[in-house]
C-alpha cells in the first residue's frame, strides 16, 4: 500500500527549489556510472532454490522517468544512478558486478583465476554476478576471498562463490581486516533484533517501490532476502603496508579499523594502478550513527584515514573505487573526490566540537549546521545514506552522551507516563489535533508529528491521532534528500495505518552460528536472563572444553550470568555440575537445536555432579521480541 497523500504545496515548493538550487548540470557522475557497461542481467529478478525472489532490480524500472513531486529530485538522481545493474569494467583485469544486491562485488582477473571483493550479501545474488562474469569474460576457478570489511553486505553470499572446503584446504585464501570475524557476528549477539526491526524501517523492506513508496536506500537500492552465509578468513591483515601476492596479483593494504566499520581495510593494486576504498569514500555522506543503531562512528579518525590514502595511494592511482556506487577515473579527480571526503567528515567532527564547547546541544547544531559551498556543490557529499542532521547528533553522543547538561532532561518521565501528562496540559487530545490539524496546513510537519505523537502514546486507540501523523510522516518522506529518512516516514505511515509489518529476516545461518566464540555465546547468554526473575536463584557449573584446553566457570548470581577462564589451582568452590564436550557440540545445544539427551547419551557430553540447577536457569532465559512497536506504545 502506497502513501495515500499527495505532496502539499508547501514540499512541492521545496523541491522545486531544491531542482533549481542544487547543481544538476553537472553530469559527470552519470557518465561515470555508465563508463565500462558490458552486460545486463536480464531480467534483473533472482530468485532462491524455492523460487522466491530474493533481488527485483527491475521494479525499479519507473526511476526511469521523470521525478514526481512526492520525491526530493536529488535522492530521484541518485537512485536513478545506483539501480543502473550489471557487469562493467573499471579497467582491464579489473571488473564489478553492481545493482544486484545494496553492495557491489569486485572481481580482479589473475593468472590463472579470478579474486573477488565483497560477495553482496545473499548466495543467489553472488551467484548470478559470478554468472554473469563468466558468461561475458569466460568461466575461470575463484582464487582469492577478499572481505573489506566486517558488515553483511560485503561477506554474506560468498558461499554463492566459494565452499567452506575451497578455505579449509587452501585452495582460495580468504583475507580479512584483524578482528573481522568478532565484529562479523558480534552484532547479531549483541543487539541484532532490535537492530534487525529497525533495519526493516531503514531499507522500507514493506514498502511498496514507487514514486510515493520506496526509491531507494540512498547507499544502494535495498537489501537482498537469500541465504547468508560466512567463510572465516584465513589469512588476517593487521598492519598498513602489509602486502599480498594472490594468484599473481600484487596488493598493499591500509588498515582503517574505526571508520565505517570497526574492522576495515582499504588497498591498493600498485600494477593496475586501482584504489579500493571498502565503503570508506562512497557517493553519498555515510552515517556516523546507521538509523538501524550501532556504535558511534569517529568522524575525526575516518577523517584522518582518508587523508593517510590519499598520501600512500591516491596520486599513484589512474582510478578509485568502492563497494558501494561507481568509480571515480583520473589522478587529479579523485584526489580531489578523496580529499572531499576527508573534508565532509572532519568538518562535521571539527565543526560540532566547535559548537558543543560554546553550549549548545545536539538538535541545535544539526539545525546551525552550514556546510561549505565546495560540499554543497558535490555531489558524494549530499546525505542520501548518512545525513548532515543525524550525524552531528551522533558526534555530540560519541563524546557528552545522551544528558544535554540541563537538570530538568535528567530524570524526565519515560514516554507514555510523559505523553499522557503532555496532552492534559495542552488541553487534551482533542485540543492538541486541532490545534496539530492547523500546523499540517501551514507545513509544519515536524511539530505535527511531534506533538501528535503525544496523543497517541497517551491513547493508542485514537485513530483520528494516527491518520495525521502518518500524514505528516509522508509529507516529511516526500521532502526527503536522505534514503532512510523517506523510508523511515514511509514505514512509520505504513504501520500507523496498516498495523505492524515486523522484521524480514532470517535467524542468523549455521556458518555464522558456528564462527561464535564460547565468549560471544555466554555473553549472548547473559542478556537473556530475566533479571527479576533470577534474583534470587544461584547456579554454579563449569565447562570443561576439551577442543580448546581450557574450563570456563559460569555462574548466576544477583540475576547475573558472569563466566571466566579458570586457572589451575584456583580454589574455587565445588560447581553444582561439570560438563565436558567441545566447542561445537556447546553451540550445536545452545543455538542450534541439537538434542541434549541424546548428546549426553552419545558420549559428546559428559556430565558430572548435578545438572538440576542448569536446567533451572534455561527457565530463567527471556526471548526477544522480533516485532516490537516502533510508532506506537
């Protein structure tokens, strides 16, 4: 279900500005977009073994018309050159595979095979890539795994390229930043749910595509649905200047840890004279804080990677690329896309520091926020991923928190007890949707949803409150530069009208399941336990892991699960019970459904003492919740 308002006059009149004002003469971007076309999938649809789909390029096929009002005609632009899919060449030896999945795959030709970049995200999509390469440049043995980085988008579908067998006996080496695998799946230990049923308002995964729907995610189209998977890497890079030789092919790397991800590298093809930038110099101002949630990104350490890039490689370089978007050719021209980059991070950084230290808060720098006019006029520094607003905000976090400094946000009420004191103050609900239907009419949307999200967090069941927040939520959609700012308003509107879409998305796959440390699973452990609940319950056991020669004790205490190493001759008290069995077979129990009796019948597990107080604090594990309310209470 598409929005059901049409652009106001007041964001008609916005982005008529905003055609005239921004520099839409410059066209430099579209021929690099089209530079090195070979070949198209067609159709542009991937489906699964099943047949579902999991990638449908071609429904994006009205981008190729001219731009309604109900879309800012700079995101209009910018999805119209990200969803350009198929096989290009950047330069000989050296091609990528693009609009097929939210990322590109890279594919580097060597003496005998091929290495490949980032393998999108979903096997399907890997695979058709993959298949499209061979079908115009021949099919040749995969010699190399590169992952840039430690997000999904750039590891998921390898096993579209390569089999876990391919590493394990050597015959493709897969090389990684240090510290790829932890921060691969830590964030589907940690916080994956939440971040997964924001991810879903971030990318519209509900939306219907159209001009008053989804157009795009700003960074690339969507993500794919097929199935993740993870090879883990055999060969680590942890120091800049580190270098390989893969299949002939000479590469440096640059360890950038900090920037977009917390393990990433960046390297350089000295012989092709190539630049790969991971997802560190992309098309667009990237988020500092991903609307999914995440840990605040350094703007000042991005900033200063950047301009050690530019210093190694960027004037030994005929050209730059990325895992997001299309190249930049030249010498002069990228370094000079480079160098503003570098500048679009370390002014936000620089900038809002400026600011904090003069008082002000987050919300009032995002809003005091001028960019210069050199940024302003480029276009890979507009914010169709990150943006100008929320990424000051997560500056401001990064380094003062969430407490603004003013008493009176110290101890305020938590959002309903809050919202139901709010509108008997403003003279109840009626009095604030009249009042809220006056502020529509003269544009002002932000107050409207703001003020009306009182009423609806004081009572639900007021559809009246509901149908004009999602109102106003689609005139902000429609006048939004930013990909996942429409898409948040679009799927904010959705569910105020249509109820809770909840979270596309699979359980986390075996190959990452069994990538997890006996550390990560406990620690995953221990956000489950419903503290009240354990308050008063005390289980002590140990784990002898026979794999890795070592024995964990773990304990619940206080509504706590704590674990750690023990040392010989520590003197602990007696556990209740010991198990011993290997890493695997402690995974395949805990998160993989494998049978507890029948492991301790096998021999897998072997248990001593007794095991009546584990089974009790399986009784004090809660389940997170996949489809928790977003625009409601």
């Amino acid at each position: 279900m598409s929005a059901v308002t049409e652009p106001s006059k007041f964001i008609v009149e916005q982005n008529q500005r905003a055609l005239k004002e921004l520099p839409f003469a410059n066209n430099a971007d579209q021929e690099d977009a089209d530079r090195g076309f070979l070949a198209k999938l067609e159709p542009g649809i991937i489906k699964n073994d099943k047949g579902a789909v999991v990638w449908d390029d071609d429904s994006y096929a009205f981008l190729q018309g001219s731009c309604p009002s109900s879309v800012h005609p700079s995101l209009w632009r910018q999805s119209g050159l990200v969803v350009k899919q198929g096989l290009y060449e950047v330069v000989p030896g050296i091609y990528q595979i693009r609009g097929l999945d939210l990322s590109n795959m890279t594919i580097i030709e060597g003496k005998t095979g091929v290495i490949v970049i980032d393998p999108l995200i979903s096997a399907e999509t890997a695979k058709a890539g993959m298949d499209l390469y061979f079908a115009n440049r021949g099919k040749k043995p995969v010699t190399g795994m590169i992952y840039t980085h430690s997000h999904v988008d750039h590891f998921g579908g390898v096993l579209g390229v390569m089999s876990v067998e391919d590493a394990e006996s050597g015959r493709v080496p897969v090389v990684a930043p240090a510290g790829f695998l932890e921060h691969a799946v830590a964030e589907n230990v940690y916080a994956g749910t939440a971040m997964s049923r924001r991810a879903a308002y971030m990318y519209g995964a509900a939306l219907p595509r159209g001009p008053k729907g989804q157009v795009g995610a700003g960074l690339g189209q969507t993500t794919s649905t097929g199935s993740i998977g993870l090879i883990a890497p055999t060969h680590d890079i942890d120091h800049t200047g580190q270098e390989m030789t893969i299949d002939g092919v000479r590469i440096v790397f640059q360890v950038t840890p900090g920037t977009e991800a917390p393990a990433e590298m960046n390297f350089h093809f000295p012989d092709f004279r190539a630049l790969c930038m991971a997802e560190n110099a992309t098309h667009t101002l990237h988020n500092l804080l991903t609307l999914r949630g995440a840990l605040v990104r350094d703007p000042h350490v991005w900033a200063k990677y950047l301009t050690e890039s530019i210093n190694l490689y960027g004037r030994e370089s005929d050209v730059v690329f990325a895992s997001h978007h299309w190249p930049t050719w030249g010498t002069e021209r990228l370094v000079e896309y480079l160098e503003l980059q570098r500048d679009l991070y370390a002014y936000l950084h620089d900038q809002t520091l400026r600011r904090l230290n003069q008082g002000y808060v987050g919300s009032e720098i995002a809003e005091m926020m001028d960019m210069p006019p050199a940024l302003v006029d480029s276009w890979a520094a507009h914010g169709y991923y990150g943006s100008v607003s929320h990424n000051v905000k997560a500056i401001y976090q990064r380094y003062m928190g969430w407490f603004d400094g003013n008493p009176a946000h110290l101890w305020e009420h938590p959002p309903i007890e809050s919202a139901k004191r709010h509108v008997e103050f403003m003279g109840g609900a009626d009095e604030v949707l009249r009042k809220a239907r006056k502020s529509f009419d003269e544009g002002d949307y932000r107050w409207v949803v703001q003020a009306v999200n009182y009423v609806i967090f004081a009572d639900e069941s007021n559809t009246a409150a509901k149908q004009l927040q999602a109102d106003a939520f689609e005139q902000l959609a429609f006048g939004a530069e930013n990909g996942p700012w429409r898409n948040f308003f679009l799927s904010g509107a959705y569910e105020l009208r249509n109820g809770k879409f909840g979270t596309p998305t699979q359980e986390m796959p075996q190959t990452m399941v069994a990538a997890l440390t006996i550390d990560m699973v406990l620690d995953g452990l221990a956000l489950r336990v419903d503290g009240p609940k354990a308050w008063h319950e005390k289980v002590t056991s140990d784990w002898v892991f026979t794999d890795e020669n070592r024995t964990v004790r773990l304990q619940l205490r206080n509504g706590v699960l704590v674990h750690w190493d023990r040392r010989d001759g520590d003197k602990l008290p007696a556990p209740d019970a010991t198990f011993t069995l290997t890493r695997p077979t402690f995974i395949g129990i805990l998160l993989a459904g494998q049978d507890l009796q029948a492991a301790v019948q096998s021999g897998a597990i072997k248990i001593e003492g007794d095991p009546s107080g584990f089974v009790k604090l399986a009784g004090m594990f809660d389940k997170p919740d996949p489809d928790f309310s977003i625009v409601t209470p």
